[in-house]
C-alpha cells in the first residue's frame, strides 16, 4: 500500500552569532528603517509596541520571533543541543506508524574563500561536518550526512549567499576535499538560493537527488506581501512553476524549475517554522491524500543553529493532528535517498569498480552503469593543493586518464580519489595515497 515519507533535511552551518546590533541592522537593511539596538526597542517591536507604521510593524514582529533570534553562537552551546537530538529521550518523543524514531538528514555546509565574517561562522573544511559525522557513527538512528552549499557571494561576507556557483571553485573544492580527506561523496543536494542553469547542469554531473522545489500556491502574492529592500521578489528559492502537489519530477537543461529531460529526481521541501515558504495544516493533508495513489515524499527543512526541538514540536503537532484524518494512511521517517527510491520504485543495484594505474594511466571500471556522465576524479597533489579534473569516457562504464605534462604527473600526486553515485542511489569513494609502496584503494560505500 502508498505511504508518505517524511524527510527532515537540516542545513547544518554550525553556529551562527546574531547580536542585538546584528538584529536592528538586518530591521535598517530591510526596511530602511534606523531603530536604536535595546533590548527595550526589541521588546517593543516583538510586542508590536513600537510606533512604526503597521505594514512593517507586523513585517519586523515576524522576523523578530525569538526563535530566529536566538541561534545558537558556538560550538559549546550547539553541542550540547546536538547531544540532545541524538539521544533516546529525544527520539522516542516522535514515532512514525512503523514504531520507528524520528531520523534526520544533515546537509553538512563548509564555509571557505570568505574574507570577513561578521556573524562568528566557523570557517575551513570539514569544520561543520567533523561535528556531525561523529554524533551520526556513534548512533544507529539511520540519519545520513548529505551536501549544502551557499555559492560565495561577491562581498566574501560569511553569512552572505551569492547567486553564481562559477564565481568561485568552492563547490569543486569542497567535493574534491570531501573525497580525499573524508573518504565521502553526497547523492542528495539541499540549495539555499534557486537553482539556475550554472547550478542544475553541475548538479546533474554527479548528484541522484535535491530537495530544491519549494514552491507553494500563490508564492508570487507570498513573497511579495514579504517584501524587504534586500528580498527582490524571484531571487531567492524561485521555484515558480514546479509542482506543489508533492510529487517529484526531472528538471529541464537549462530551466530547472520545469519538468524536463534531465536524470536527478528533485523533490519539494518546505520550512517548518519560517515566515515564509513554510509547512501547514493544508500541505499535510495534501501529502497523506496523494499518499493514498502513491508513494510520496514530504520533505521539511530547518536550521542547526536554531532551536530544533522546537521546529520538531511544530512539524509533528501538525503531522499528528492531519494523520487522525487519514487512519488508514501511514506514514514513515525516511532519510532522503529512501525515500526517492520508494517514491520513483528505483531497481537495486551493486555497486563497485574496478580501478588501476598502469604506466601513466589511471583506468576505471564501473561493475554496473553509474548515475551521470563519469566518476568524480579528486586529486591531492604533493604541494597540497586539491584538484579536479574530467575523465576520457570510454564507454558507459569504462573511464582512464592520462597523467602527464599537460595534466599532472605521477610523481608530483599524494592522493588520488574517485567517487560516484549509482542508478539506486548508492554511494561509493575510492582513495588511494599512490606515495606508498603496495598502496590499496581505501573502499568506501554509503547506502
Ligand atoms: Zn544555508
């Protein structure tokens, strides 16, 4: 029988500072409006007791809830939230019909090639996913670790997002340092901007998934009716035209927010407590109703910097109160690449390669087709930079590449990585430190 799958995608940044001068610049920065940071005004503005005029008075209430507020500001105090979510006591305070706790996947963020950092983020790879993958491996709770990426913003400010992935190499950098340090590859995507032609073709070359679709009823009078100076309407998670029925699709090549001919599987994943873009009463029931035909995939997304529980509390109130409306209906936690599987009804698949350097070439072969054009080829040299190049594609699952001149050399490389994703979904990382004599091809599989 259909079920919903029920998906808790975290954008894992780490911790995030918001002074009470930060929060009265983004009320200026918003709506142009000067108020002196104190406490006192914050009151004022949260109770609705400071005289402004009522559109931006209600506007200012909303984005002054404590709970955007009050973020946690360093790893000490983010910790010991995250001990929490990984506990027992935490998890059995929310279980799905199977009788199963609730699981999350953490959409892990690096911040690197920023200049300033007003908001105390913690900046270098691997900062914020050594956090994670520690508390993941220690538990059998079935979360997975996923990717999250902020394209660098032209003002190199650490809490700012910009719009061009190819304004830097961050995202090429990133994978290519997840392979070679953390013997890790993502299949699933979570965006914080939209998606655009830049983002959707690199998407497509290596990741199964993403949960870029959050478009709603009416998102054009929504994000209007929020309008701030720096919020244009359009720029920020455009998903105008996609499905708001819960169903997944394929984008289009060069339009991602249309159905079209591409491979990866994107589906819809609304806020949970936001003031805008969020989940309700009316997208649940919309969710269990479709669930009645098909398997379907509801996903959430919140903040690791916010106070979880609380968005937890929020979601499961809601998913409780509509469930009782649909008693025949179940519905299940699911970590991302699940639930596309039992939502799309993808084939099982092994997955392996058989991989060897002879001469000058490095040859790759897949058991089984993989998911995009070729393998993810990462490359640490002896001066320790990290770098990324395409293969020669042989046939469907036969790749090489030539060291050389014009490439790299041999003698010149530490570590060679290769990773790629397959037609389930499964993940697989090769690593080798060619330096040592009889090196081995250290084997990793997720999924
Ligand atoms: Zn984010």
């Amino acid at each position: 029988m259909p079920s919903l799958y029920i998906v808790i995608a975290v954008d894992t940044e780490g911790p995030l500072e918001e002074k009470l001068k930060d929060t009265f610049q983004r009320i200026n920065d918003y709506y142009a409006i000067n108020i002196n940071p104190s406490i006192k005004n914050l009151k004022n503005l949260q109770n609705g007791n400071y005289k402004i005029p009522k559109y931006e008075k209600e506007k200012i209430k909303e984005i002054l809830n404590p709970h955007f507020l009050n973020t946690f500001s360093n790893w000490k105090e983010l910790n010991k939230q995250t001990k929490f979510i990984f506990s027992k006591k935490f998890r059995k305070n929310y279980i799905d019909n199977a009788n199963k706790e609730i699981i999350f996947d953490w959409y892990c963020l690096d911040h690197i090639n920023f200049k300033t950092n007003p908001r105390k983020r913690d900046l270098g790879h691997h900062k914020v996913y050594d956090k994670y993958i520690k508390y993941v491996n220690k538990n059998n709770f079935g979360d997975q670790m996923q990717w999250h990426f902020h394209p660098i913003p032209f003002n190199l400010k650490a809490n700012s997002t910009g719009n061009n992935i190819n304004f830097t190499s961050s995202h090429i950098e990133i994978l290519t340092r997840k392979i070679i340090d953390r013997n890790w590859f993502p299949s699933s995507f979570r965006p914080t901007s939209s998606i655009r032609t830049d983002l959707n073709l690199f998407l497509e070359q290596w990741i199964p998934f993403d949960l870029s679709n959050s478009n709603i009823k009416n998102y054009e009078i929504q994000q209007r009716k929020n309008s701030r100076i720096t919020s244009v309407y359009g720029l920020d998670n455009d998903s105008r035209g996609a499905p708001i029925d819960w169903s997944i699709y394929n984008p289009d090549v060069l339009d991602t927010r249309k159905k079209g001919n591409l491979k990866r599987y994107i589906g819809r994943c609304l806020n949970v407590i936001s003031y805008n873009l969020a989940i309700n009463e009316k997208e649940v029931i919309a969710a269990f109703q479709r669930s009645k035909k098909h398997n379907t995939l509801l996903s959430v997304t919140l903040h690791d910097f916010r106070n979880i529980t609380n968005e937890v509390n929020h979601l499961f109130e809601i998913i409780k109160k509509v469930g009782h409306k649909f008693p025949n209906q179940k519905f299940y936690w699911s970590n991302t690449v699940n639930a596309f599987r039992k939502c799309i009804g993808l084939r099982k698949q092994q997955i392996s390669a058989k991989i060897k350097i002879s001469s000058n070439i490095l040859h790759i072969n897949s058991k089984n087709k993989i998911w995009g054009f070729q393998p993810f080829l990462a490359i640490q040299t002896k001066m320790n930079e990290y770098i990324h190049d395409n293969l020669i594609p042989d046939s469907e699952t036969k790749w090489r590449y030539s060291f050389d001149k014009e490439s790299i050399e041999l003698k010149n490389i530490k570590k060679i990585g290769i990773a790629f994703n397959n037609l389930y979904g499964s993940t697989i990382v090769y690593v080798a430190d060619i330096t040592k004599n009889n090196y081995k091809w250290k084997v990793n599989k997720y999924n």
